[in-house]
C-alpha cells in the first residue's frame, strides 16, 4: 500500500485546479436559480473527500448533503427531496444505475455527474449517460493521491462520452516515456506515463517497487 504526504499548499493548489474548471458551471446554474449541490458520499478521511466535500464547498459555495455512510436508496431519496444538482461516485455506484428497476425518476434534478477512483470504460459511460436527465452526461478524470486527487478532467460541462479522462488541470505537466529507452514518446503511442504540479505530494510514506505502480513515478 502507498502512502503519501500531502501538505497544506498541496490541498489548495488542488481546490484552485477545481476551481477553475468548475466555477464557470456553478456560475451558470446559479443564472438559472439552482444551487450547486451534492450528496457527500466519500469518505472525507480520503483525499477525494477532503476537496469534494470539504474544501471545494468553501472555496465555491457548493453545498453538501452528508451521508453517515453510503446507502443508494437513502442517496437517491436525498438527491430526489432536496432536487440536488450534482453527484460525484466511482464506476460501481453508477453501474447500479444501468439495472433494471433503478428508479431513473429520483435523479431528474442531476445537471453534473463525476464517476472517479476506478477505470471507467466507455460502454458504461455512454450507458449511464443515457439514464441522466437534462442532457447530463457522466465525466470522469483520472488522478492518484500523489497529486491529491485528480489530473485531469474535463471544464464541468463540456464533457464528452468517448472514454476520455479530459485534460490536464492548470499547472499540471504530464509526459510518457517509453519504458525501456526513457525517451519521450509523441500522441497515441503507449508507454509510461508522468506528471507534475503545484498539488505533486511532498514524499512518499511507503515506498512501493516501480512495477506496482499502475501509472508510473513522480
């Protein structure tokens, strides 16, 4: 298992990486008298959770729905009683949203919906998009603890269903390298990828041997 040490600076670089992208959105719903707003799902003891549930709210003024823990039916009832506007989850959560039965009618109010901490493949990404109401349609990005949470998405809003985790957030640099030879490879070509930023961690509590590593080396 890694472990990494994040510092103060680290955590708002992250929220004004956030910030950037998102604010625009929240801007937008408030023109139209809706109130940015979500079910706090993730645990907040979690990098995810500190940003999402905690710091982003205070830095935007996104209002969260605490859970004591998560429960679908309670989450569902919550989003449909209190018209909440925006949903963050991982891959599993939402594909109890593509079952037959899943009460589609309690998330009409959803306009932003996040699916992160696991691979999201594309079939279930157009397929959840399809349950969404108001055009919605699921992003995802792709991240790790090392830069707090998230490298790259897409502007809240301006997502698009083919598979693609977005682009890199403000002050992030990423780069892939072939594996054997180190060199640096060009678009469409496979190999190792790294990256760096305001929101990089500042060292490693446990290090961990290169080949368990998913997504490479800071």
């Amino acid at each position: 298992m890694l472990g990494v040490q994040l510092t103060h600076r680290n955590i708002v670089a992250q929220i004004c990486q956030w910030e950037i992208h998102f604010l625009p959105f929240h801007k937008e719903l408030k023109s139209k008298g809706l109130q940015t707003s979500l079910p706090g799902v993730l645990p907040t003891s979690h990098a995810g959770g500190i940003c999402v549930h905690i710091s982003l709210p205070l830095r935007t003024g996104l209002q969260i729905h605490m859970l004591p823990r998560f429960n679908l039916e309670q989450m569902l009832d919550i989003i449909e009683r209190d018209q909440l506007t925006c949903i963050f989850h991982s891959p599993p959560v939402f594909l109890l949203f593509t079952q037959p039965g899943f009460p589609r009618e309690k998330i009409k109010s959803i306009r932003y919906a996040m699916s992160g901490a696991a691979p999201l493949s594309k079939s279930l990404q157009q397929r959840v998009t399809e349950v969404l109401y108001n055009g919605t349609k699921l992003a995802t990005n792709w991240g790790m603890t090392e830069v707090v949470a998230v490298a790259t998405m897409y502007p809240a809003g301006k997502e698009v269903t083919d598979g693609s985790v977005g682009v890199l957030l403000p002050g992030m640099e990423a780069k892939v390298l072939d594996t054997v030879s180190g060199k640096e490879l060009g678009a469409g070509q496979r190999g190792e990828l790294l990256v760096k930023g305001t929101s990089d961690g500042r060292s490693f509590v446990l290090i961990i041997h290169r080949s368990q590593c998913d997504y490479g080396i800071l």
